[in-house]
C-alpha cells in the first residue's frame, strides 16, 4: 500500500516558499469562513481583494464539497437582498481514538468538534498492536453505525496512544508500557481499513490540544499534565504543541524527584517521577503501609471514602509532581496548569499537594499570574484533541483544496 501524504507528515503545514500564500485557491478563502461568521459574496470579495466572479467561483467550489453552505440573506440596501455563506461543520465527520494503557474511548466529532456518537471499552494496550487495533478497527465501525453516518463521509481519523510517537510517521517509538508497538505502522494498518487521512499523537499531547481548544483558547502558555498508569506533561508554547526533536518532549515521568532514592523504575532508572507519585506507585506505597490496594482506582475509592492514609499519599504524590513542575514553570513560564488523568479526579488532595510546592519552589514572577486548575475535558480530554488535531488538518488551505480537487465535476 502506498502512504498517503499524512504518513509521510502529518503536520498541518501553511503555504511553504515553493508554495506562495494566495487567496485564489478555494482552501484559503475557506479560512475566512471558518469562524463559523456568515458572509456574502461581496464581504468576501472585500476581505480577500479577489474579483466577485472568483469568489463566486471559490464559493461555488466549497458549496459542492459541504464546507460552506446557505446562511441567510443579508439586509438588502436596495433590489434583492444577497445570500450569506457559512462553514457548515456538519458535513463531514471524524473518527476521535483515545487509547489508554487499560482502555479505549471512541467518539464521532463534526467538523466543529461536536461529539454525535461515543463508546468506551476497556483494552490491554499490552496486548499488541494488531488485537488491539482490530477492537479499535470494530468500535469505530459501531460508532458511525450508532450516529447513523456512512464512511464516505469520513475525512480523517485522531489516535492518542499512552506512549512516545514519532508524530510526522506516526509510529510508536520504544513505548515502555507496549510491548511489540515499536516502530509499528499504525496509520498503515488503519489504512487498511479506512482510506481516509490518519494522525496519530502521543495521548498527553492530544489532551492538551483538546483542554486548551475547548476551555483555554487564549491561553498561549499551557502545560497538561496526565497522571495515571504513568505521568507525562503536553507543552503548549506560544500558541502551539511543543514535540521536541523527536517527539518526547513533555516526558516528565522519567525525571528524578529529590525523595526518590533508590525507588526502581520501569525505564530502569532510579528515582524517577513515575515510580512515586503515578497511580500503580501511590498504590504500591499503601500496600507497603497495610493498607491493601493494586490500582489507582482503589486509591482513588480509599481517598473518596476518607481514607486518611490514601488521602496522605495522594498530597505527597501531588508535592512530587509539584516537585517536577516547580522547575517546569521556572523554564516554560506557563500561565495554565491543567491536571488531568485517572488519578486527578482525587481533586483537591493531589492538587493540594502540586500548589504546595509549585508555588513554593517558583519564581515569584513566574507564579505571579500561573493557575493550576483540575482538568474540565476530564476523560474526555483525548478524544477531543485528537478530533482537533484532525480538524486542523483537514481544514488547512492545502488540504481543503485536495478535497475540492477530489470533488468529480458536473
């Protein structure tokens, strides 16, 4: 099978020196309509300095694709009133995978990122990747079933996975936690499937995409960090998602605590964040102390029935994370801190514990306007970043003029 150009970088990318910035291509008159505003003819011949024969032209274009469509007339200042134009995002839909270590939720977002349909399942992510993608592969197939919309109608399909990704092949890249998904061609078996655009991101990055789309638009400095089976930080810097050379920026778990002696990790290191504050280690540590538990969740159920030991331990893993974030914020100078993941639904005992110390350990200038919020996407954080993950691409001029180009003329 051949890789479609989303394999090869699935970037969005903006017109590039071999590719000059023009309002004649359909795709970026399309931009104009994107904020969901309903314009005439005339306004977008105004805004973009196009002749209204070529927006004509453009709208017809997008009209015939379903980007835009029908909103109205406006006031007429004489003779017939003109029709408007608006994005119409529910022409087209996209297939929003968050996979975790032990479960998967799926949800069918439109072009505005509404959710029309979901399922969550619960999944051994160490099962591999071909199982594993297989019950993906059928839930998908179940969720546009269960929103009543056909797979033509699919331009693009998100994937969160709990693990490093090389985001421009969109292959896991030494994933501690998934045995066998290294180097693993996930948008090619997907493919296989769904002849449609395929991105896949790290879960953590994806989330930090969906929190600030959806409640923090304008904050241009935004951390998320995900505590659960492990712990990872998606970097949002000057407006955009923070990778790193190769797509492992934000791995926060590995970074060594001043408590953690020599605590053994997973990685193989000594020490590291993961090892004392994730949800299996905060367990391990109750146990230690006589009090059973295996799983975050039991954490989590001790905690919510007043367990005062489990509520101590859930405030230490929140001053070893703040330990972390301390140094985080003295570097990255973020005015949001969104924690998010299994074990943040504890509420004010980790984040408690995350304040102490950030705001202890920081700059004062650096904390002087920084807030530390619980996650408000909550679980639903990953599907709704991978869907705008997807939605960016899809809906960038060059992509917007493929479909358009796609389209068979009449």
């Amino acid at each position: 099978m051949s890789k479609s150009p989303v394999q090869q970088h699935s970037r969005s990318a903006g017109p590039t020196a071999a590719e000059p910035f023009s309002h004649s291509r359909a795709g970026d008159v399309f931009q104009v309509l994107r904020d969901g505003q309903a314009r005439t003819r005339a306004e977008l011949a105004e805004i973009t300095g196009l002749a209204r024969s070529t927006v004509a032209a453009r709208i017809e274009a997008l009209s015939a694709v379903g980007l835009i469509g029908p909103a109205g007339e406006a006031v007429s200042s004489g003779g017939r009133p003109p029709s408007r134009f608006a994005f119409h995002p529910s022409s087209r839909v996209i297939l929003a995978v968050d996979v975790g270590a032990t479960h998967v939720l799926i949800a069918l977002t439109d072009l505005g990122g509404r959710v029309l349909s979901e399922l969550r399942e619960n999944i051994d992510i160490a099962a591999g990747p071909t199982p594993v993608l297989d019950a993906v592969l059928e839930l998908c197939s179940t969720v546009l079933a269960q929103a009543g919309r056909h797979e033509r109608e699919l331009v693009g399909i998100g994937i969160g996975l709990p693990g490093p990704v090389e985001h421009s092949s969109g292959r896991p890249a030494s994933p501690p936690i998934m045995p066998g998904w290294d180097g693993f061609d996930v948008p090619g078996y997907v493919q296989q499937r769904y002849a449609t655009d395929v991105l896949v991101d790290n879960d953590v990055n994806i989330m930090a995409l969906g929190e600030r789309a959806n409640f923090w638009p304008e904050a241009q400095d935004l951390l998320f960090i995900k505590v659960a089976t492990g712990i990872g930080a998606g970097i949002i810097s000057g407006g955009l998602l923070q990778r790193g050379a190769d797509g492992t920026a934000g791995d926060i778990g590995h970074v060594r605590v001043p408590r953690g002696g020599d605590v053994l990790c997973r990685c193989g290191n000594y020490g590291c964040l993961e090892a004392m504050a994730s949800g299996p280690a905060v367990a391990a540590t109750l146990s230690a102390a006589g009090v059973p538990a295996q799983t975050g969740e039991e954490v989590l159920e001790l905690a919510r029935r007043g367990n005062l030991a489990a509520i101590q331990a859930m405030r230490q893993a929140g001053r070893d994370i703040g330990d972390v974030l301390a140094a985080s914020v003295n570097l990255l100078n973020p005015s949001v801190i969104v924690i998010g993941g299994g074990l943040s639904s504890a509420g004010e005992y980790l984040m408690a514990g995350v304040r102490e110390i950030v705001y202890q350990r920081s700059l004062p200038l650096a904390t002087a306007r920084l807030r530390i919020v619980q996650s408000m996407a909550a679980d639903h954080a990953g599907v709704l970043g991978a869907g705008r993950m997807v939605v960016d691409h899809v809906l960038a001029p060059a992509s917007v003029d493929r479909l358009v180009a796609a389209q068979p003329q009449g």
